[in-house]
C-alpha cells in the first residue's frame, strides 16, 4: 500500500472517531487529525502529479481548518460546561456502525463514476473522500447536539476537498481560498448559535428546538 492509500485509510478512520467519540475535546482533536491527514494528502498529490495549485490549497487549509477552526470550536467548549454529547440517535455503540457501514456501501457503489471524472487517479483516496463525506452526513442524522452537527459539517466539507483535489486540482486559487473561507464562516456562524442555543436551553440537544415550534 502506497502512501497515499495509508493516508486515505487513516484519514476515514480519523473521520470515523470525529463522528464516534463521545467527549467533545477529544473529537475536536480527532478533526484537527483529521484535517491535517488532508493537508498531508494534498501535499503528496501536488508532489506526485506536479500539481502545484495543492500547494497554496494545502496553505489555506493550514491556516483555516487546521488552526482556525478548531480554535473556535476549543473556544466554544471553553464558553460551555458540557464536556460530553448525550445519547445519539441509534446509541453510541450502534449508531458508528451504522454510519461507517452505510458509507462504505455507498462509497463502493459510486466510485467508478467518480473514477471516470477524476484527473488524478486513485482508487483508495477517491474511495475515503466519498466515505468522510457520507459520514459528515450520518453525524447530521444520526447525532443530535450542537458540537457534534459542526463537527458533522466540516467532515463532510474535508470529504469535499479530497474530492476536489483528486479531481479538480486546477481550479484557480480564488476557488479554493472561496471555498475555505467559506467553510470558516458557516463554522463561525454555527457556533455563535450554538452558544445561544446552550444558553437558552441550558442543552446542546438540538432535538429541544422542536418546543419552539408552534
């Protein structure tokens, strides 16, 4: 196994523990693992194929998603006095299985399109960026607080950028830097809700919003 495939595997796995691990600190520095494995991964793409807009996308995502973001997040855990989520939707235990599992099928069943379209072609990193974006989208269903739905949020924006980057790694600068400023606003944004929602519900059980309905 070549080193991007190791990089690939263990940036699902670190997708994977974001999404299962119950104390928030903890997960956040999964993400931070995370998000660096990506950085990793776009530096030996740009390294192995001559792509040298990687570089600068690797750059911006040092400063953004590497040290921006989880700043706000460790900032936002500092602000509440929650260290850990509640019970998700399908249980701890359950709930990763089910999201891995699905992923994994999913993942299987659409990557040859993906390697059809796909300038860069390598089948394990194409594989894990499908996965890492299907699990950023079983922790919006499948986990029901605050912290862990950001969280949900940027795996499922990295899976977008390994999938850019496998197949899209020319795109002009003011793309990537676009899209990850993007990403640091919405992260912004979701948290400053969050401490208004931990304030008003003294919860980050996003399923107490159903009281305000009318």
């Amino acid at each position: 196994m070549d080193l991007l495939s190791i990089l690939s595997v263990v940036m699902t796995i670190a997708a994977l523990a974001v999404f299962g691990l119950r104390n928030y600190k903890m997960a956040v520095q999964a993400y931070v693992l995370q998000t660096s494995i990506l950085v990793c991964i776009f530096f030996v793409l740009a390294l192995n194929h001559n792509a040298d807009p990687l570089f600068s996308w690797a750059y911006i995502a040092i400063a953004t998603k590497v040290i921006f973001v989880p700043t706000i997040l460790f900032m936002l855990l500092k602000r509440i006095d929650i260290k850990s989520e509640v019970e998700p939707v399908a249980g701890f235990f359950v709930s990763p299985i089910i999201a891995m599992g699905f992923s994994l099928a999913i993942a299987m069943s659409i990557y040859p399109i993906y390697l059809k379209f796909s300038l860069i072609q390598e089948h394990a990193p194409l594989i894990a960026s499908i996965v890492v974006f299907m699990i950023g989208i079983f922790g919006f269903i499948l986990r029901k607080t605050a912290i862990k739905q950001i969280l949900a949020f940027c795996t499922f924006e990295n899976g977008i950028h390994l999938t850019l980057a496998l197949t899209a790694y020319n795109s002009p600068v003011i793309m990537e830097i676009g899209v990850l400023t993007d990403a640091l606003f919405a992260v912004i944004i979701m948290s400053i809700f969050a401490l208004r929602f931990y304030k008003y519900f003294g919860s980050l059980d996003v399923s107490k919003a159903s009281s305000l309905k009318g």
